[in-house]
C-alpha cells in the first residue's frame, strides 16, 4: 500500500515542480529555426528581421487549464526592421514571458518549427516582389 502511493505522490510533485519553470529555446535551437527560416521565401536575410522566439505550448494531462512549454517546437515572431522604431536582432523568451512585442499594423510574420521533424510552419506569408530588370 506504500508503494502505489509514494508513487503517485511522486508523480504529483514532479508535475508541481515543473510547473514554476519556463524554460527558453537553445542557442542550437534556435540557429536551426533561423536556417531554415533563411531559406524561406517570405523571410530572406534575417538581417533585416527582428527575431523573437520561444517553445509553443501544449495542455497537460492532469491539469489541462495549465499549459506548458513544447520542448519540441519552437515558436517565432518576426517583425520588419526599419519600421515603428523596430530594431533588427535576436531575441528568446520563456513560455509564460507573455505576449510577443507590440502588435502594430506592420510586416510581421509568425510561425514555428517542430525540432523533431523539421517541418516549418509560417503564417501570413507574401514573398516580396523580386525586383525586375528593365
């Protein structure tokens, strides 16, 4: 009778433990989302791009009204540089470190990479024009 419940005992501290964690996305992790995300039509030179990224976010088992951190996809919020005072750069957040930056009328793109699979998702793609030669 001991066994079963310092078992569950355990289970229910561990999940109350990770609960005050927020973790951020690797350095690693993040290199692999901007090289794809370098690739991507719709992005380009990330040199033009202020980069903000953090894990997504999935319901628990036991407790589904609290979310925690996806280790296994990597959120991001780009924003056009050169416009509303944005600045160009790299940026990782914790899961719980609230919303992205302002949400102004400005080019922003959103999306993620599941890290296990590699599959990109990007949201509100328009590739720029490619300019023409005359």
């Amino acid at each position: 009778m001991k066994r079963p419940c310092a078992a569950v005992l355990c289970a229910i501290l561990l999940g109350c433990a990770a609960e005050g964690e927020h973790p951020k996305p690797s350095e690693a992790e993040i290199d692999r989302v901007e090289a794809r995300l370098a690739d991507h039509p719709c992005v380009g030179s990330l040199d033009s791009w202020e980069r903000n990224y953090r894990y997504g976010e999935r319901r628990r088992t036991f407790w589904p009204q609290i979310d925690h951190a996806d280790l296994d996809v990597v959120t991001f919020h780009l924003r056009r540089a050169g416009t509303v005072e944005i600045i160009p750069g790299r940026a990782i957040f914790s899961t719980r470190s609230g919303d992205w930056p302002d949400s102004r009328a400005i080019r922003a793109i959103d999306g993620s990479l599941v890290l296990s699979s590699g599959r990109l998702s990007v949201g509100r793609c328009q590739a720029e024009p490619t300019a023409r030669s005359s």
